[in-house]
C-alpha cells in the first residue's frame, strides 16, 4: 500500500524567513496530493492542495510543488508569521480510492 | 453551513469498558472517514464509508474496532473492552464524492482510557 514519509519532524524558523517541508511516496498511481495545518487543540484543516497533472500550485503565501518522477511534493510558506505555528501534514491518495494517507506531521514553529 | 461535528468532545473510561463515539457529517457529503491521532503522532485511517458501498474497514487496528453508518449519515465508532493503547484523539471527516476530495474535519473526540 501507499505510504507517506514527512520531513522534518519539527522545524523552526525566523519570522519573515520561509519554511520547507518535505514528503515523499511510494505508489505511483498516487494522484492528488492536499497539505492539511493543525492549530493546537483544533482540527485539521485543508489549506492547499495539488493534482498529479501540475507542478507547482500557490495560493498567496503558500505554495506546494510536485515531482512525479521523484515522487515527493513539497510544501514551501514564505514570509512566515507567528500564526503559521502548527503541525503541517502532508498526504496522498491512490487514483481510484478515496482514502488518504497522511505522513507523520511537521511541527512548525516560528520565532518572533 | 454547519460543519462536521462529533460527540463527545471528550471522554474518559475505564480499561475493559466499551465506548461510542458519534459523527454527524456535513450535510449532503456521501463520504465519511474514521482516523486516531495519538498524542504528537500523524493521522492513522481507521475506517471510510462511501454511499452504500462496503466499508473499507482496512485501517481497524483491531477486531474491537467497528463503525457503522446508519441513513448515510451519522457515524457510529464503537471500541470494545478498551484498552490503555486505545487513549488518543478520534477524528472524523467527510467529503462528496463529485469529483472534490478535500475532507473536511470534526473537531475529534480526545478518549482516555485509565
């Protein structure tokens, strides 16, 4: 089955600088690729995602890049403020199911 | 809208009890999924309905784990003689089934088992 390896565990940054996180998979018919953000004591949410049929999808300051051949996506914040603290999961799902699977989570911290 | 919503928020039980967690999905979503987060761990996929098709029940740790949809709707999360190990955050999603796969996320049901 499909699984998912995150990168890194936590990862902390200067305010303003940009943070990189990293994931990879390992079936190939994966196809849909979505970044979730957990707030301490919340759900996850959704806050972007990306198609096997792109490379690279922004959304303000969030960006995610795809590369099918290497089979990693990764997630890029730039000008990073203390409301980007959170746990980051990456996932991805097999063409034709529904299920996701979601790496182990990176845990962001951003230093005034 | 109302989102998705799961009850109890939080429960504690004692080892050997059985437990019932409840999610109510947001309306009109045919797909619901069942995860646990241990504590600073990732989300592990438990369970996952879609309409009236079978459940991909392949997630269930155990054969004290079952959930049933009943209507389509609610989700029932039923764990069985609990354990210690069983102590974690259950969360709940749902999504169409129309071509969106975003899952939208319950706020979870943190279950302590002493």
């Amino acid at each position: 089955g499909e699984n998912v390896e995150q990168h890194p565990s936590t990862l902390s940054v200067q305010e303003g600088d940009s943070a990189v996180i990293k994931c990879t998979y390992s079936d190939s018919a994966s196809n849909y690729f979505p970044w979730y953000k957990q707030e301490l004591g919340k759900r996850p949410q959704l806050i972007i995602d990306i198609r096997s049929n792109v490379g690279e999808k922004k959304d303000q300051r969030i960006a995610v890049t795809l590369n099918k051949t290497a089979k990693h996506f990764s997630l890029h914040i730039t000008e990073t403020q203390p409301e980007d603290s959170a746990v980051y999961f990456c996932a991805a799902r097999i063409q034709g199911a529904q299920k996701l699977v979601f790496g182990q989570g990176t845990r962001l911290t951003i230093n005034p | 809208g109302a989102g998705v919503s799961q009850s109890p928020s939080n429960k504690v039980t004692e080892k050997g009890k059985d437990v019932e967690l409840r999610c109510d999905p947001i309306s009109g979503h045919t797909a619901l999924y069942w995860y646990r987060q241990s504590l600073g761990q990732g989300l592990e996929f438990l369970i996952y309905f879609q309409g009236n098709s079978a459940p991909d029940k392949s997630g269930l740790p155990s054969d004290r784990f079952s959930a049933e949809r009943t209507g389509g709707s609610v989700s029932t999360l039923t764990i069985q003689r609990t354990q210690q190990e069983d102590s974690a955050v259950y969360l709940c999603a749902s999504s169409t089934d129309r071509g969106r796969e975003t899952q939208y996320f319950g706020p979870g049901t943190r279950l302590l088992v002493l």
